[in-house]
C-alpha cells in the first residue's frame, strides 16, 4: 500500500515539474512579431537612462528580497503526507482483519482525498499556505475519525482505537515512557478481572485462589472469552470437550450459539485455570466439580458466576451461568403484557379472595414477571405481606412488608405464618410453594377473605397445577381454591435494525388463524443474499442473531367449573393440558399470535417456543 501511494507522489511531482519545464520553454517563447517590437524597444533603452538604472537595480536586487522556496513549509507538506499514508495505509490493513465489507470504498475515499486535496489540491492550488493545511488536515481527520467510531461500535472497550486509553498508551510507547505502576498480564486487554468467590471462605483463602489462577498460562484466554461472552450479553458459556477438540458456545436470549472451536492444547490450560479459580481439583476429569467466581467489568459492574464441570463419555462439559441479580423487566410493557392478558391480571389480583398460581419455566423471567404484578396490584388500598426465604432473597417492593423464615436452620414458611395470618393481611405472597401443610394452610385461609398468590416452576398451567398436586394436596381442595393461574414463557424479538419484511400469502395467514386483511406484512430474520445479489453490511446490533432481547408471551387461565372438572379427573400433565384445549382453553397460542402480527417476533420463534 504505501509503495503504491510512493509512487503516485511522485508520479504527481514529475508531472507538476515536466508543466513547469514545458511552460517555460515553449508558452514563454517569442514569435518574429515579439521579437521585432522587443528590438524596438531595445533601441529606445539605449538612447534612455534605463541601462543604468538597469544595471543598478541588478545590483541592489531589483528582483525581491527572496525567500519564496520555503524549506520549513516543505517539510510540514511532507511529514504532513507521510502521516497520512501511513493511515491509509493501517485502516486498509484493519478493514483487511476485521472482514469490513467496505474496505474498498474507504480505500477509494482515502486515497482520493490524498491525491486531490493533500498531494495537489489545497497545498498547491490555495495561496496561502497555513489555509491549505487547515483544509488538508480537516480532509484527512474526517474519514479516519468517522471510521474509528463505525468500526469500534461493535467491539469491545480492548479493541477500540482513538480512544483517550488508546491515544495515551500509543504516545507512551512512541516516546518509551514509563508508568509508575506498569500493568500485569491479567489486567491487559479486556477490562475484565476474575476473581474468587465462596461464601463462608477466608477472604485471604479466596486472593490465594485468585493468584495461583491468574499466574497459570490458561488464565488469559479464559478470561478474554468470558469477557467476550459478558459483550455480547451471553448469560452462559459451554465449554464441550471431546477427545481432540473443545467446543465454545455462548447463550444468548436463551438459546445457545457456537462461537468457535478450540483445540485441546488451547482448550486444557484454560480449563486448569478455570478450576484453580473456584478450588477445585485441575487433574479431576471424571467427577462434577462446582463452585462460584465473580467476573468484574471495568471495576465497577459485577456479574456472579457458578462454575460446574462434569465428565462425560466423550470428554467433559463445564457449563458457567452468570448470576443476573439485576431485574430486566421492570413494567408490563417491558414483558409485553398487554390487553387482553393484562385485564386478567388485573382482575386477578383485585379478587377478594382464592389462591393466585404464577409460574413459568425454568430461567424465564418468574421473578421478574411476578414483581410486575406486585406493582399492577393495588398495594395502596389492600393489606398487602410477603413471606420468603432468608437466603433466596427477592427484589424488594414498595409497600409490600416482608417476613423471612430460615431454611438453612430448617425452618419452613409454616414457621412464620401463623402469625402473619395472626395480623389479618389481605393479600398473602408466598413465593415459591414448598410443602403440602403449607399450601393447605394457605387454601384454607381463603376463606377468611384472604387472597393467596404464590409461584410454582413450569412450561404451562397443566404442568403448574400438577406440580402443586404433586406435593401430596387433595385435589378438590386445590380445584375448588384455585381462581387464576398464569403461565409465561420468553420469546425472542426480532432485532429491529435488520428484520426484514414479507407479504405473507393467504394460506399462511389461515393457518395462523389471522383474518386476510388485518395484517400488511409479517416479518422475519434477514435472508441470505441471492445469487448476484450485494451481502449487506453485518449488523451490528444483533452480531448477525437476527434476535435481540426477549418479551414474554402469555397462558391465563381463569378457572371456571370445566376447568376444575379437568383437574380432578387429570392422571397426568398430558390428560390435564388436553383436557384444558377440549375445554376451551387456546393456551399460549393468542399471545404469541399477537407478536407475530405486530412485528416483535417471528413466525420460526413462536413455533420453537410452542414446542417446548
């Protein structure tokens, strides 16, 4: 690249100096007209004073006083140049690296400017220097600066350029400063720092571990996936060995993506790294190891983690979940509850009295979803009180006063409940159902005008409802208590910046049960190219998912005497959810239909969704 530029300079420079040499042979040559009146007026000087006056100014310096050919101004045209190719020259090389779909077109800006504004345009063709330069040095930071902030959107803070991190560590080491407190090599790159964490361990245990872990080689490329995994919003990392290979994936909304595929002698010191972290045994292959890290992200944000490994017969899977401690949906437009599903909550939470069953899937928002109900309720007018475990912990809401029981001490909820029921409270919250006395205490107190709601793991209201059966109830106690139970599952959103648009033909739209008519268009992840076709840009929203960020999709059922005929006569979860469609319940279908109509998600989604 630069040999290339080289040679157009001066390719440039003989032109400009050939234009010189050929104007002055030939543009100022004098014709035999010229020449003739030019000998006139010879003859005129001779009989004047003007050869005297002639030969004195030749003396004195008739021509200036000089000093046009300014070496310091060539030299700031030069440096200024070389400086400009070597740019050029390391965002070719940069857009090479990172796969820029557009490197040719900023190669052509590039090198258009440099020709026709810092070669022979502004420095050549404004008179005054210092003006030029300013044009020159305004056309050559544009497109660099414009560049940076393109390519540095999608990568993580490490591999930023012409940031203040960066400008400063690129002086340093032009002028070979040094810092008074030099980084070590797991503060380098990423700024992501792992460190040990276990409850109940000496915190001089814990640095310890964190040492021997970060001076084995496997620290740092351990470190820069998990760092890798946390930029692109993962909240778990599969690490899948076999006997030659190991496997990446990172999952992200949900679902597991592959990242890449590392070989053994890459993948083992990482792993060895790994276990020293947590205190476990590095050369254990076979048996489950488990334990819990922290990962902190630029000093200030903290993502907890469990680290569990397991052999298996083709190798081991180590499988690390990030502890998400902050709650994503904080109202019912952030979990898409919307009518007609947020009628019925409402209502729900406005009955009297009966028992209140919320419940989803496992890592699918519950806690989440069942905050937004305590904040839907009326907690102003009602008598509202929570009873929850000492170490599992919820958020906290306003106006909803919490009692705790221990189950490290062996304490259950039948611990305290007697005399939270002692104060009469309206409105009982009982997250996470544990025992039969329990949820028999809580269904007999609905008749003393006393609203239960409680949570419950499961993938639908059939399998919600059995779980609580299965806890040993009788069933004509739980179906003649139940009022509401309401089911949620996590669906992805198409990213907005790169769905694309289609006309969904009619047979489509009958088979969604969505009327012709109602909807212009459907939309979908982006397809690939055809043939002949340009590849658009990567997105970088998305990295190329298609998918970003989940909303929730709803199942409400508000029991009526079929649907209690159902749950007494139910064997089993299958019997009790067929048992429900003949009933008349549509299940999570109108929910998810809903979202596909509007353009949240897709048609390929809700049907992965369904089918769990």
């Amino acid at each position: 690249m630069i040999k290339r530029v080289f040679v157009l300079f001066c390719l440039v420079l003989a032109i400009t100096l050939s234009s010189g040499a050929f104007v002055g042979s030939s543009a100022f040559a004098l014709d035999d007209d010229e020449k003739e009146h030019l000998e006139r007026l010879n003859t005129l000087y001779k009989n004047s004073d003007y050869p005297a006056a002639g030969e004195k100014a030749l003396k004195e310096g008739w021509y200036g006083p000089g000093g046009y050919f300014s070496i310091v101004k060539i030299v700031i045209a030069l440096i200024g140049f070389w400086i400009w190719v070597y740019m050029i020259d390391w965002m070719n090389r940069d857009a090479e690296v990172l796969q820029n779909p557009n490197r040719g077109i900023w190669n052509s800006i590039n090198c258009g400017l440099l020709v026709l504004v810092g070669g022979v345009g502004t420095l050549l063709l404004i008179p005054i220097f210092w003006i030029g330069l300013g044009a020159s040095f305004v056309a050559f930071w544009a497109p660099v600066i414009t560049y940076a902030l393109i390519r540095n959107k999608p990568l993580p803070p490490h591999e930023r350029v012409l940031t203040p991190d960066h400008v400063y560590f690129c002086i340093a080491r032009m002028l070979r400063m040094k810092t008074p407190d030099p980084k070590q090599s797991h503060e380098l790159g990423p700024p992501v720092a792992l460190k040990a964490l276990q409850k109940d361990t000496a915190k001089i245990d814990l640095d310890a571990r964190t040492l021997l872990a970060r001076n084995h080689e496997g620290f740092n490329p351990y470190r820069f996936i998990l760092a890798n995994a946390i930029f692109k919003r993962a909240t778990g990392v599969m690490f899948d060995y076999s006997e030659t290979e190991c496997q990446v994936r990172f999952q992200i909304d949900g679902v597991w993506h592959l990242t890449q595929t590392l070989t053994r002698e890459q993948s083992d010191p990482m792993l060895e790294s790994a276990k020293l972290l947590i205190g476990a045994n590095p050369n254990e292959r076979r048996k489950r190891q488990q334990g819990t890290f922290v990962a902190v992200v630029e000093k200030k944000h903290n993502y907890e983690a469990e680290f569990a490994s397991q052999g298996v017969p083709t190798g081991e899977k180590v499988l690390i979940q990030f502890t998400i401690t902050k709650v994503p949906f904080k109202t019912s437009d952030d979990i898409g509850l919307v009518d007609p599903e947020l009628s019925k909550v409402r209502h729900a939470l406005a009955l009297p009295e009966g028992v209140m069953l919320i419940s989803a899937p496992l890592a699918n928002g519950l806690r989440s979803t069942t905050n937004v109900f305590m904040k839907i309720a009326d907690r102003y007018v009602r008598d509202f009180v929570a009873v929850e475990d000492e170490r599992n912990k919820y958020e906290s809401v306003e106006n909803l006063p919490i009692t705790f029981y221990d189950s490290a001490k062996g304490e259950t909820p039948m611990s305290v409940l007697p005399d939270v029921f002692f104060k009469e409270p309206q409105v009982l919250v009982l997250r996470d159902m544990i025992n039969k006395e329990t949820l028999e205490r809580c269904c007999n107190e609905t008749e003393n005008t006393r609203l239960i709601i409680t949570t419950v793991r499961g993938k639908d209201c059939a399998e919600a409802i059995f779980q609580l059966l299965a806890l040993g109830i009788s069933p004509q106690l739980l179906a003649s208590k139940l009022a509401t139970v309401t089911c949620q599952r996590l669906i992805r959103r198409l990213c907005t910046d790169c769905k694309e648009a289609f006309q969904p033909p009619p047979a489509m739209l009958q088979k969604l049960g969505i009327r012709p008519g109602t909807v212009e268009n459907l939309y979908r992840i982006r397809s690939e190219p055809k043939e002949g076709e340009k590849k658009p840009l990567p997105c970088l929203r998305c990295n190329e998912i298609g998918y970003y960020d989940r909303t929730a999709m709803f199942e409400i059922l508000e029991m009526n005497d079929a649907f209690r005929k159902v749950i007494l006569a139910a064997k089993s979860v299958e019997q009790m959810r067929q048992g429900f469609q003949q009933a008349g319940h549509k299940g999570f279908v109108p929910s998810g239909l809903a979202l596909v109509a509007n353009g949240t998600t897709s048609i390929d989604e809700l049907t992965r969704i369904l089918k769990m």
